[in-house]
C-alpha cells in the first residue's frame, strides 16, 4: 500500500479525535453514574462539598423534560411517565458540565 499526501495531516487528525471523545477531566470529587435500562432512570452524583448543581433530563430531540437543583449527594429517579427511548442526563455545576445518555425500555 502505497501512502497517499495527506498522510502527513494523519498524526493531527488522530489527535483530534482522542482530545474530542474526552468527555470530564480528571477529578476525584466528582462522581455521576446513570442506570438506564430498566424503570425508573436512576442518576447518582456526588459534587464537591458546598457546591451546588442542576440536574437535567432531556430526550431525544434535545426537549428539556425535567430539571432540579442538586447539592451534595444524592440519587434521583426520573419517573415522569418517560416512555422507551435514548434520553440524556446532564450535570452542570459552576466550573463542570457533564451528559450521560440513558437508554429506557418498557
């Protein structure tokens, strides 16, 4: 296989790519997990202590179908009627934004 020109931008097209699916830096004090699936969609967090965050379901259209603000730990179960589908949780707190997708089945 003989390479073609554009070999050269190969190197810079990969390092794009890897920096772009990075979703969180590193941090020890913050914990989101989502359990989907099954009944009612399950979000657990942990923010760093004294800070406060929202929490916000949307769906697959990207229609904001709930929100609450969070503190603290906790867990939450979105239980709103949500029917099967992809939905998308975000956490956002005052220096982080973090979404996790949830898939929900009937």
């Amino acid at each position: 296989m003989t390479p073609d020109e554009s070999d050269a931008d190969d190197e810079l097209s990969q390092e794009i790519w890897t920096n772009a699916v990075e979703e969180e830096p590193g941090t020890d004090d913050l914990i989101f997990t989502v359990s989907s699936i099954s009944t009612p969609l399950c979000v657990s967090y942990t923010l760093p202590q004294g800070e406060i965050g929202t929490l916000t379901l949307y769906d697959a259209a990207c229609r904001r179908i709930e929100r609450m603000n969070v503190r603290g730990s906790g867990k939450v179960d979105f239980n709103s009627a949500l029917t099967s589908g992809v939905y998308f949780v975000r956490l956002e707190s005052a220096d982080l934004t973090i979404t996790r997708k949830a898939v929900l089945l009937r």
